[in-house]
C-alpha cells in the first residue's frame, strides 16, 4: 500500500473545484490508457462537493461518460429515492446531468429492493456484482479478500468523518475488522441511520488511488489522528489505502492539528 500524500487547499469550496479538476484529468488518461475509467463515489458533504464541482467544471465534458463506471463506497439502507441516500444525492448534483451509461453505473441496493430489508443479503448481492466486473488481472488486487475479486478502481473517494470513519466502517464496529468479505450490512452505525452497506478495507486497497476529503474545523481532529499512525481498528481512515497512491485533500480549516512538515508550503 501506498504511503499518505496531503495536499491542503484554502477553503473547501478550492479544496473540491482542485479535486473535480484533479479527477477529471485522472478519469481522461485512464480512458486513453485502457477505454475505460472506474471510479467509487462517497457521499456527505465533501463528496457532493466534489460532485458539484464537476457539473459545473468546462473540463467534465473532456470525460468519454459513456465509457464511466461508477460504484459506491457506501450506501445507507433507505428506501429508493430517499434523499439521505447517497446515489439519490449524487443523481441530484451530477449524474442525471451526464450521459452515463446506465449498465455502467452500479448503485448499492435500497431497502425497499430485491433484497428487503435484509441489508446483508444486499451487501453479498453488491460484492458478487463486484466480483462479475473484476477481470482475471483484478484478482490480486483484492489481496485478503480471499475468493472475493473486486474491479481495480482507478480513483476510490471517501469522506472522512469526525471520528475518523470512511465509507460505513466506524471505528471499533464489526465491519472494519473483516478481512474476507469485500462488502459488508453495518448495524448499529452511530450516527443514523443505523443500517448502513459498506466495502470493507480489502475492497477500498483494491483501488489504483484512494483519495479522502476531509474540510471543516470538525474534521481537523480526525486527520490528525488517522495521519499520525493511529490503527486501523480505531481509526479507519488510517487503513485506506491505495495501491499506487494515497492522497488527503484537505482544506486549511481540516490541516490545522496536522504538523506543518506533512506537507508542503505550496499545497496551500
């Protein structure tokens, strides 16, 4: 796994306008490099920021969005259409405004699908959609998640939360120590609603690149514990990791408990 990079913008409304640039030049050369570009979406208030700042980027119509995969980092168990869930959020701010193909982009299953209200029945039904997508140079990408393939994602984003959680993985819960499964149901999540879907960290270290955001006096705190060398268990943010890259975006509200030698002068 990679080590962590932080970059550190002004505000948050700079931190997500340089990340939609940042991903729009990442999804173009990976579509020039193999014909296609995988990317993992988060929610919260960050990465619909970044979302934002996309639709209304003039780059994000050099992005082929016909040849665009989209997955899910993680999804609150709610019923379609729900405002709180995180694919209804994403389709309000970007994705209903693109010619995505729709076979290419996979939302995690809501509460009211196929799978009832039985989120970890849903879960399996999203690591096996996983596995059909991940191709024979993808197995070992997935490395711990034994029989368990997961698509090498060119570009994995996650919201950092204020105590440190990514994607549905909150510290200390069941679902940040599986080692085996790529996507778990999360019960008894502490901030609602309680019955969330997540991947787990095998998944999330299948990714080429994991970027986490993280802006706000309120996540200042987080950052400096997750890039202190706090572990995995009780500080998830510290076990994502990208297999060629990490890279913390964060804004000077966010950076302000970090040591000023983490990173460069000219990131901000």
């Amino acid at each position: 796994m990679s080590a962590p990079q932080v970059v550190v913008h002004r505000d948050k409304e700079l931190m997500a306008k340089a990340a939609a640039a940042r991903l729009i030049t990442k999804i173009v050369d990976a579509q020039a490099a193999r014909g296609s570009a995988s990317v993992v979406l988060t929610g919260g208030r960050n990465g619909n920021g970044l979302l934002a700042a996309l639709a209304e980027a003039p780059a994000r119509d050099a992005v082929d969005w016909s040849r665009l995969d989209l997955w899910w980092g993680d999804e609150r168990f709610l019923p379609d259409g729900d405002p709180e869930r995180n694919y209804t959020q994403a389709r309000e701010v970007l994705l209903d405004s693109v010619p995505l193909d729709p076979a290419r982009v996979h939302p995690m299953a809501p509460s009211d699908g196929p799978y009832g209200r039985d989120a970890d029945a849903a879960a399996e039904a999203y690591a096996a959609e996983l596995a059909a997508a991940a191709g024979p140079e993808h197995y070992q990408s997935a490395a711990g998640a034994a029989g368990a393939p997961v698509p090498s994602f060119d570009v994995l984003l996650l919201g950092v939360g204020p105590d440190t959680h990514v994607a549905s993985l909150f510290p200390e819960l069941p679902a940040v120590h599986e080692r085996e499964r790529t996507v778990v149901g999360v019960h008894g999540a502490p901030k609602p609603p309680p019955t969330r879907i997540s991947l787990t960290l095998p998944a999330i270290r299948a990714a080429r690149q994991v970027w986490l955001l993280a802006a706000g006096e309120d996540k200042a705190n987080a950052a400096a514990i997750a890039l202190s060398g706090a572990g995995e268990v009780q500080a998830p943010a510290a076990g994502a990791r990208g297999r060629s890259r990490t890279l913390w975006l964060l804004d000077e509200a966010a950076a302000a408990q970090l040591p000023r030698g983490l990173y460069p002068p000219a990131s901000s």
